[in-house]
C-alpha cells in the first residue's frame, strides 16, 4: 500500500530471505543460542520491538509466510458454502465467522510486530496455532451450513489462543517496562476471553455463539489499551502494512483460485466469458487501489492506527464475497438478471471494500472530509450497494459491467488525483497573476 511514512524496528532488522547461516549468527543477539548445524535451531529471547529509525525496515520472515497460507485454507471453506447456499442466514454466519477467523491471524501478527524473535520456540508454537486453524476450518463447513462442528471450532479456537498466551508468557519473563505492562493487558484480556470460548464447548446452542459473540467484543477492546499503553514507542510500521499487504494478496488470489475451481467443468457461453473477464478487470483494479493508492499512514497515529487494522475485516471479507459472486455469476451468465444474493456477493463486496479503504484514508492526518480520494470511495460504495439493492431487472452481464465502470471509475480518480492532501480536494487551482 501507498505510505506516507514508513518505518523499520530499532531492535532487530530481519536478515534477507537468502541469507546464509555465517550471516544469522553475525546478526544475532549476544543472548541467543544455537542447536544443531548452521545453527537453524535457535533460542533468543522475546524483546519489545518498536520503531526507531524512519529509515529502517523490518520485513515478514518466510514462517509467517507459511503460517498465511493455512490461513487461507480457512478463508477458502469459508467462502464455499455461499455458492452452495447463499442464502442471507448463510451471508451473516459467513460475516460473523470471518471475522472470527481472521481476528485469529490478527492476534498472531500483533504479537509477532511486538516481540517475534523467529525462535525455535515461537516456530513451534505458531507451527500448534497452524494445526489448530486446520482444524478450525474442517469443521467451518459444517458451522456454516449450521449443521453442527461448533464444538471442535471452538475447541481448536481455544488450543489457538492457549497457545498465544503461553508466547505473551513467554515475552513477559524477559522484558521489563513498558513491553511487561504491554504483555500484562494482553495476557489479562485474553486469558479472560479463551475462558469464555472454553465455557462455550460445555453450554448448547445458541448460547454458545452468544458466548462466542461477547468474547469477541472483549478481545476486540483489548488492543485500544494495549496500543495506549506504549506512548514513547510506535509499532513497527512497516512490518504491520506488509503482513496486512500479504494476507490482502492471498485472500484475492485464493478468491481467483476459487473462481477457476468452482467453473472447472462448466460450458462457458459468450456471456460468461464477458462476466469471467470484467470480474478479473475487477480484481485487477482492486489490487491497484489498495497497493499503489491506500494511505496508510494512520498506522502511525498510536491508538488510532487500530482503524486499520479493524478496518480489514469488511475490507477482507468483502474481497472474498465478490470471489464467490463472481462465481455465481458466471455460471447464472444466461439468466434473465442476477439473484439477490448473488448481486450483493458482487456489488455489496466491493461495497465494502471501498468503505473500508475510506475509513482507512480519513483515518490520515492530513486528509478530510472534503477529499477527493475519500469522497469517490464512499460513492463508489454507494452506487454498488444500490445497484445490489435495486439491480434485480439488470441483465447479468450489464450489472457486471456497472460495477466495472464503477470500479475502474474510482481507479482513475485516485490516479489523478494529486497526493498533497485536503487542501487540492474539490477546490479549483489558484489562478496566477
């Protein structure tokens, strides 16, 4: 994503992908320790890791790179059942869960931007947390179609979140200060919400999910405090917009994956083909803006910089709900107009997708109300969220190429639309002379 300001970790800077061991241990603290030949199995220490030089970066290993693509397995059986059954009872389980699912890679990228040493220890605890989501997402099938499997989700969820306090545990036997204050809030908070998904295993349905509901909210309200409590210190910006960037690229690309998969088979007419190539058009516009146009500066902004994260959720979820429309579009290309569902697994998608990134752009310390990028976003989302609302007598293949022009509309505005921020939004340029 575009930076205004970009930032690395004063403590440690990650070694690059093809450094050999002679390297590693040149760069590696005083304190650590090494088993085994060239020294892959190494014990350091957890450290608060924070900002210092603007000029540094801190980049994501290859293990957190891995520890993704599990996660998008689950992203994956999330999605499916919205072609089997997108019904509107299914779209709330799909929101709801999403954002279960992802909140679950959310605590593990926290705590890896704060005190990840990439140790031996920290391997093998993120390698149960990865053991834990697989069974998480075996079981999300069934949870979605509400046909049961909410006892294992919830039994995996808690092995996951055991697993992460033991690591905050860890953290908080070797730092002192700020980062001991900062491994007590979470350590606290979580502990009191894995108790909750623990009790829920034991109590029936629906007051299981209503358990699963108020842990949620706590979990969520735990890193507001978290964030305040380090104020001399900033997070390590850029390695939090990278994991965010990574996690956004596979969850598009596993929605193309989906897409390619679901229509494997399928006897393309000229209109699927039309619907198959705009969507793609879609994609490829979606990538544009989030990587090359997003602001992300108010990841800087202390506390505030939680708008980003949090704002990712519909962001993430709307990106998989147009994979699934997409898929549903192309194979219903010869009807007379698209379902309801289908039209809001398209256009409600991308709907919040663009509200999300407003959110994200209005959340910068230089932009306003009155900006141009901000304001071409929530109209964007408007005219999207009208079209699934009011489509119903559109052609498949004319609402496809609506919300493309809508798309690739806002595309162009925010590639011509100058980067000095509020004060060039909707005025026209002093004249001269």
């Amino acid at each position: 994503m575009a930076r205004r300001s970009s930032t690395g970790d004063q403590s440690a800077t990650p070694l690059p992908p093809d450094a050999g061991p002679a390297s590693a241990a040149e760069a590696a603290p005083s304190n650590a320790r090494y088993l085994g030949v060239g020294g892959t199995f190494r014990f350091e220490p957890p450290r608060l890791r924070t900002t210092g030089d603007p000029d540094e970066q801190r980049h994501a290993t290859w293990f957190e790179l891995f520890f993704d693509l599990v996660f998008a397995a689950a992203v994956a059986q999330l999605g499916a059942p919205l072609v089997h059954e997108p019904s509107a009872a299914v779209f709330a389980r799909f929101a709801a869960l999403f954002v279960v699912v992802v909140w679950a890679w959310v605590l593990y990228t926290l705590y890896a931007n704060r005190f990840d040493t990439d140790d031996l220890i920290f391997r093998l605890a993120k390698s149960g947390a990865m053991l834990a989501i697989a069974a998480i997402a075996v079981n999300l099938h069934r949870v979605m179609s509400g046909q049961g499997g909410s006892v294992g989700f919830a039994a995996g969820y808690v092995v996951l979140r055991l697993l992460l306090i033991g690591l905050y545990l860890r953290a908080r036997r070797h730092v002192a200060g700020e980062g001991r204050r900062l491994t007590d809030i979470y350590i606290v908070g979580y502990s009191a919400t894995t108790g909750l998904w623990l009790v829920s295993i034991f109590v029936p349905s629906p007051y299981r999910y209503e358990l699963w509901g108020v842990a949620m909210v706590i979990d969520l309200a735990v890193p507001t405090r978290a964030w305040a409590a380090l104020k001399s210190h900033s997070i390590a910006i850029s390695h939090l917009t990278e994991r965010f960037g990574t996690f956004f690229i596979i969850v598009l690309g596993e929605s193309v994956v989906a897409v390619v998969a679901g229509v494997s088979g399928f006897e393309f007419t000229f209109d699927s083909w039309v619907i198959a190539g705009l969507c793609f058009v879609v994609t490829l516009a979606m990538w544009w803006i989030y990587f090359d146009l997003a602001d992300t500066s108010v990841v800087g902004r202390g506390a505030l910089g939680l708008v980003y994260v949090y704002a990712h959720f519909p962001l993430l979820a709307g990106v998989a709900a147009f994979g699934e429309g997409t898929r549903l579009a192309v194979t219903k290309a010869a009807d007379a107009s698209l379902s309801a569902d289908t039209r809001w697994a398209l256009a409600g998608g991308i709907g919040a997708f663009a509200l999300s990134l407003a959110v994200i752009h209005l959340g910068a310390e230089w932009t306003s109300l009155r900006d141009r990028t901000f304001l071409g976003r929530i109209g964007l989302a408007a005219a999207t969220l009208t079209l699934a609302a009011l489509g119903g007598r559109l052609s498949p293949v004319l609402f496809v190429v609506l919300v493309t022009a809508a798309v690739l509309g806002q595309l162009l505005l925010e590639a011509f639309t100058p980067r000095g921020g509020a004060a060039t939004v909707w005025q026209p340029e002093p004249s001269v002379g």
